[in-house]
C-alpha cells in the first residue's frame, strides 16, 4: 500500500532514527544539490560529538537541525514523487492536493541548484530527450513508464533533457513543473529542465499557469505568491544543453547571432525579461522554416526570427555541432527533421483535441545513434481526455507542419533523380537491369579509349 500523502513540511515531523525507508535507497547519490549535503556524510549516526568546545556546541545543534531538515526534505519529495508517479492524486480529482509551504520549499531548493547552473548545461548519451508538455501529466507519466523495470521507476533509468514549455495549455501544469523540480533537486545531473517561452511570466499569466494556480489556491495572496515564486524560479532555467559535445538542445531555435559557444555561456542569469538579450530570445522563440536564404522576422509569434538552412549550416559549423534538438512546435507525429541536420521534438499528444496528434520522445543512444517513442493520443473517452484545457479556439495559425516528416532536401533530390531515370529507361523501353550493364560496358569502352 502506498503511504498517505505527507505531511506539509514547514513544521517538519521529526524523523524517526531508525527509519531507512525505501525512498533513502532513491536519494541524491551527489552531493552538490539543494538539500541533499548530508547525503554520505555519515555523519547523521551515532550520537552529536560532545567532546567539541563549548562555543561550537550551539552551532553544532544548528547543524544537526539543518540536517533533519534536509533529510525531511528529501522524505518528502520521494514521498510526493511516488504518489504523483501513481497518479494517486487523493479525493479532489485530478489535482495533487500540494500544500503553499510545499511548494515554497520545492522552490527554494530547485532555486539553489539552478542558481549554479551556467546558460548552457552539459549532458552525456545516452539520453532521452523531451519535448514540450504543457500542462499534458498523463504524458509525462507514460514518458516516465517507457523506461521502468522490474527495479527501478522510469524516471531513475535514464538521463533526461526537458526542452521546456512545461506549463500553459493543459490542466496539470503544477503536477508536471513540481515533480520536476522535485527530481532535479534529488538528481541534478540526471535532469536537465530548459527555460522554454512558456517559462517566461508574461506569457505563463496569459494562457492557463496563472489561472490554474487560481484554481488550486483561493487564497489570492497565497496564489500570487506561488504565481510569482515559480517565474522567479524559471528566471534561472538554463536556456541549452549540449550533448556530447555535439548535439545542441533548447526550446525554440538557434540564432545567426551566435558564433561561438562562448556567446550562449555570455547570456546573462538569471535572465528576467528574455527580449532584453536577442540570443536568449533566439533560443526560447526561434523556428525553422524550410528554402530560407536568410533570417525573417517570425510574424506568427510576433517574436524572434524563422531561420533556414544557411543559418542553421552556419551555426552547426561556428559552433563545432553536428545536430539540433528543440521543441516549440505542434508536430503530427511528434517529431520531424529539418535539413537533415535539426530535429523537433514535442511531447504533448493530442494538443489540439480536434487534430489529435501523436506526441514523441528522442532516445540517444551511448553509441550516437537516434530513435524515437511515440506516444498515442488516448482515446476521447479516456478520463485523461476530458480535461478540459486552458485553451480557447484551436489557433490554427499555430500550426506550422505538414503533418508529415519532412524529407530532407537532399533525399528528395536523390529520389527525383532515380524516378527521372527509371521514367527515361522505361521511354527508351529496356529493362533497369540491361541498362545498367549496357552502361557499365559503354563506361569501359570509354576508359580503353583514353588509355
Ligand atoms: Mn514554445
């Protein structure tokens, strides 16, 4: 049986001494996150050591209390986690009954890890790469359940980069952005979490974070402190990862302003308003638009640019990269390729109920190489269905893609050749085969000549 849901921890419970539950075995194996100092220390056994002079002794008591209440801290988030992984969301429905003061402490404990982080973090493969989620939980549940066993939950399986747009749109936006939070504080180098559009405060006050904070706390003074406590949070989000050296994520795009990799590491943090620095807005609003000589303002979004192949050739090879991973765009399938050299990933399945499309995760592999997972749009009787969306009409000049994976251009000029050629053979009225002889005999004929 699972626990009940924990107690709010601003008075935190005493643990028990002898209580090594299951969710220690879970804790933070480093030691540089937010609340997880102690982790390995040893030195939460035994009895406080006495034979330390006098003056110490005060500051010694603090430290043990400080300890405790890490060490409460950590309970609880593998307690929350365990429950919101299960979905066990107790007797309100689909909202996880969180508490104001649990949520102020998630956040001041992602705070003093994401403080740490530079504008572009580092990952290693193998990987999985996730897209947009937008308030979508049951997705983000069904991306965590691809990698469970027998052992371990999914999410302790895998590296993960999350390219942002966590909140606005769906209805758990706060279920998503805390398990997060919480997972990022236990196992910082595990999860890389991006800043995307949607993590900028006035974009996340017009379309449904605000509103469904509303929801959740009645209490306006509660719910406007929690509503301006996670955008100071996302001010410190990292704006890229780099992946093996090689591979360059973020939410939106890249920008023809950047030259080298030093330019992203210059971006300030943290960063408040993102249309102050043209890189991070590049990087958090930027598309790729497909036989773009050059750069043009992006006048769908009304921010930032639509970049194209030079662009993108430019910045690969400035920069010492060989692909592209973002988000940022609706796609049918959940990803697509761009010149080869850029791939879209987006998560959230069914974003527009009406034009249910797939959603889908990036996995790289240790070796470089590159599958996807896809994830089905559950069926409209399916309760995750019918939550109802923070969404007015379906905006249909959101929608950017074909709804098919782009064939890269120069696969389509290698299947326009092959299809003129079998068009001339089949005029000409010889076999394919007796053709290609022919011209290999012909080809010989032509060598013994310049010989
Ligand atoms: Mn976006």
């Amino acid at each position: 049986m699972d626990p009940p849901p924990p107690p709010i921890p601003p008075s935190l419970p005493k643990e028990e001494k002898t209580d090594k539950t299951k969710e220690a075995e879970h804790s933070q194996p480093h030691s540089e996150n937010g609340v997880g100092e102690t982790e390995g220390s040893g030195a939460n056994t035994g009895p406080v050591d006495t034979s330390k002079s006098r003056p110490r002794r005060k500051s010694e008591k603090d430290k043990k209390l400080k300890k405790e209440d890490k060490q409460n801290i950590i309970k609880y988030f593998n307690q929350t986690i365990n429950s919101l992984v299960k979905k066990k969301y107790g007797k309100k429905g689909f909202y996880y009954p969180f508490k104001s003061a649990e949520i102020m402490i998630t956040l001041a404990a992602v705070k003093k890890i994401l403080k740490k982080e530079p504008p572009m973090i580092e990952m290693k493969v193998p990987v999985v790469i996730v897209g947009d989620l937008h308030g979508q939980y049951s997705d983000l549940i069904r991306i965590f359940d691809m990698f469970r066993d027998d052992t371990n939950p999914g999410y302790l399986n895998t590296r993960y980069v999350f390219l942002g747009d966590y909140v606005d749109r769906g209805r758990q936006s706060l279920e998503i952005i805390m398990i997060l939070f919480m997972l990022k504080v236990l196992y910082p180098r595990q999860f890389a979490l991006l800043r995307g559009n949607h993590e900028c405060r006035a974009i996340n006050k017009a379309y449904g974070f605000a509103a469904e904070i509303r929801e959740r706390f009645l209490d306006p003074k509660k719910s406007l402190e929690i509503f301006e406590g996670f955008n100071e949070v996302f001010t410190h989000l990292p704006l890229s990862c780099l992946v093996a050296d090689s591979i360059l994520c973020m939410h939106g795009g890249i920008s023809s302003k950047m030259k080298t990799r030093d330019d992203i590491m210059k971006i300030p943090k943290p960063l408040k308003d993102v249309s102050t620095n043209p890189i991070a807005t590049d990087l958090l609003w930027a598309d790729p638009m497909i036989g773009l000589p050059c750069d043009v303002p992006n006048k769908v979004r009304g921010v930032s640019v639509y970049f194209g192949e030079e662009t993108l050739d430019n910045v690969l090879n400035d920069l010492n990269l060989t692909m592209v991973f973002r988000g940022h765009q609706m796609m049918m399938n959940g990803f697509n390729f761009y010149h080869n050299k850029l791939i879209t990933v987006f998560s959230a399945a069914a974003y527009y109920p009406d034009k249910p499309n797939r959603g889908a995760i990036c996995c790289i592999g240790a070796d470089g190489r590159i599958g996807f997972k896809v994830i089905i749009p559950h069926p409209p009787d399916h309760p995750d269905s019918q939550l109802k969306m923070f969404r007015g009409e379906h905006d249909t000049s959101n929608d950017h893609d074909t709804g098919y994976v782009t064939v890269a251009p120069q696969l389509a000029a290698a299947l326009a050749h092959k299809e003129e050629a079998k068009k001339s053979r089949e005029e000409r009225g010889a076999s394919g085969q007796h053709d290609k002889e022919e011209d290999k005999e012909k080809e010989k004929d032509r060598e013994k000549e310049k010989e």
